[in-house]
C-alpha cells in the first residue's frame, strides 16, 4: 500500500518501501517475493551504502488514522534506522522534537554521496500542518557525516 521508494542492491534483490503496510518488502530481480522486514513504522525512503540500510520513518501518533483508514497503534517520532542487510536495526536517531537538529518532521527520502554522506529529505510543512504542530522553522534538508 504506497510503494514510497525502492533501492536494487547490486546482487539485483528489489527493496521496497511499502509505507502505509509498515514494512519493506524484499523481492528477486525476476518479482518473485523473497522476504519482508515488519519491525518498523511507515517507512519512505531507503538507500544502501554497502551492508548497510538507512531507511527513513514517519510520524505516527497513537490513535491517529493513517492512508488505508486503520488506527495507528503507537505514537512513533520520524526516524532514520539503520539495519543490516537481514533488517536487523543496528542504529537509530530521532526524536520528539521534530524542529531540533537530528530529528525529523518526516523522514521521507535518503541519499547517500560517494563519501558517505547520508542527505534525509523531508516533506516538513506538510506533515507539521497536518498535525498542527508549528515551530519557528522546519527543516527540509539534513545532511549527516559517519564519524568511522
């Protein structure tokens, strides 16, 4: 429900994004299903950067209703994880403060550059305008080095 994005790793296996069914399902390169990852929430945009997978999630607050009309069961803050190449969650960073630096209004798209680099794209004012939850600025563009 709302295939959101998708990345080919190099060995052709498709990942991809299925947002509004909280999960990413892993499929071969000929559509045949192979797997699919559920331990996370609304998930937007994902990018690979060698045996590891950075994946954007979106808010979701406990008792709101989401694209298909179901309940949301859990209020979650927008994040990035990062997980193996089996789903395991190896980090994650986010918060409750959708305006402070590190955290998100809404996760919605990675990119990685050729040194690392991870860009997390959002879609802030929409998402603060459909919560009502207004600050003095949003971001729309962070930019985030890996430190080893």
């Amino acid at each position: 429900m709302l295939p959101h994005s998708l990345l080919v790793h190099p060995d052709g296996r498709i990942f991809v994004c299925d947002r509004e069914n909280n999960r990413i399902q892993i499929f071969s390169p000929t559509g045949q299903f192979l797997s699919a990852w559920t331990n996370l929430m609304r998930p937007a945009g994902i990018a690979l950067q060698a045996d590891r997978v950075y994946v954007g999630e979106l808010y979701s607050e406990q008792g709101g209703v989401d694209l298909v009309g179901r309940t949301m069961p859990e209020t979650r803050w927008s994040q990035v994880t990062v997980r193996d190449l089996i789903g395991q969650v190896l980090a994650r960073w986010g918060g409750p403060d959708p305006f402070a630096p590190g955290s998100f209004a809404s996760a919605h798209e990675l990119c990685l550059d050729r040194h690392g680099a991870l860009y997390v794209g959002e879609v802030a004012e929409t998402t603060l305008g459909r919560t009502g939850r207004y600050g003095p600025w949003a971001h729309s563009l962070q930019k985030f080095i890996r430190l080893h």
